[in-house]
C-alpha cells in the first residue's frame, strides 16, 4: 500500500509538471513566438508626418509701451500630409502636442482622431496651432544665436507629444500601442532678418501695432518629422 501511494503521488507530481510547463509554453508562445512571427511578416515601420502647408488664420502682435517686448497670439491653420507604409490600418485618438521653442512651451496644436488606411500616402489631416502672448523678442534672440553665412535656415520652434493609436488587423483591433511624435520647424534666415526690423520699430516707439510678412511665410519654412512606436 505505501509503495502505491508513493507511485501514485509521483505521478500526480509529474502530471502537474507536466501541465506547468505546458502553461509556460502555451504564455510564452502568445507573447514571444507570435508577435514575432506578425513582426516578421508585417515587417512594421513608422508612420511619416509632413507639415504640408501653414495658413496664419488670425494674430495680433503689439505693444503696450515704447522698450517693452512686443507679444503675439496667433490661430495658425496647420495641413499635415499622414503617410501609413504598412500593411495595417492605424486609427489614431484625438491629442494634444506642444510647441517648443528652447525648452518653453510657447502653443499647443489640437488634432483631431482620425484613420490610416494601409498602404496610405496621400492623407490630409486639418489642424490648428493656438499661441497666446509669445515673447517675440526672446524667439528671435534664441534664433539669432543659430544664424550663420552657412545655413539658409534656423529652427524656429519644435513640436513634440504623445498620441495613442490601435492597429487594425483583418478587421480586429489589436492592443493599443503610443507613438512618439517630434517635428522641427525650421524657417528662412531672410524672414527672420524682416521680422527682427519690424520688431525692432515696435520697440523703439515708431508704431504701436505692426504687420509681419504673414504672406511669404509659406514659402519660407520646412519641417522634419519623426514618429516612434512604443507600448
């Protein structure tokens, strides 16, 4: 009787190893093995944001005495070009990114949710940027520090933020996953160049409102965009 029970606890001990390691097997197949196998077929790449046009909707930049730094409150309509290389559609959720300029926040830009289809190259998304009482003074002396005979352009300011997005996969929705999204804007050194003058006869008293170049300022910037997938 006692060598039974030994046998049969053995093996009761063995069946629930058994079955462990199974379990074990089973996890890591879902969570290793798997998303490999997606990865190698898929093969994912980032998607690719352009800054396509700017149209300044509304901005007011004046001062209120003669020597003080003029500031300026803009509503910039924003066009951006979504290019999707993969073989899956990413649905995005509404966000907020932040404009930078030298480490301070100086806007925010609103996007609103929208879809990528795959293998899209040509989606348009409208937006705005919002800037509320921007030291102009403080911007053009950080980008005059950057101007030099060798570039035809400085960076003017950078947008950086978060937005989270799910991939759609034969019509089922996988995880949600984070993309890290980080634009450089750079602008003409001869924009710059006009507007430090402009600037400059505000601050000396000459006029108490004045108009920037807002027409030629298409024409006058480009941007580099970066886009990381993380979970």
């Amino acid at each position: 009787m006692d060598y039974i029970s030994y046998y049969y606890q053995a093996f009761s001990f063995k069946k629930c190893l058994f079955f462990l390691f199974t379990f074990i097997f089973l996890i890591a197949l879902l969570v290793v093995i798997i998303p490999s196998f997606l990865y190698l077929i898929l093969k994912p790449q980032n998607p690719n944001f352009t800054l396509q046009t700017l149209k300044v909707q509304s901005y007011n930049l004046n001062v209120s005495n003669p020597g003080s730094d003029p500031l300026f409150s803009s509503v910039i309509g924003l066009t951006l070009l979504a290019q999707n290389p993969n073989k899956v559609g990413i649905r995005y959720k509404p966000t907020r990114f932040h404009v930078f300029n030298e480490g301070v926040v100086i806007g925010m830009i609103q996007v609103p949710a929208f879809y990528q289809p795959p293998r899209s190259s040509n989606l348009t998304l409208e937006t705005r940027a919002i800037f509320y009482f921007v030291n102009v003074t403080q911007i053009l002396s950080n980008i005059s520090l950057q101007q030099n005979s060798s570039t035809k352009s400085v960076t003017l300011a950078s947008i950086l933020g978060d937005v989270k997005a799910q991939v759609k996969l034969f019509n089922v929705n996988l995880p949600k996953v984070k993309l890290a999204v980080e634009c450089t804007i750079n602008i003409d050194q001869n924009y710059i160049k006009l507007s430090n003058q402009m600037v400059y006869s505000l601050k000396a008293g000459k006029s108490n409102t004045i108009s920037l170049p807002m027409n030629n300022i298409r024409g006058s910037f480009s941007n580099k965009c970066t886009a990381s997938i993380y979970i």
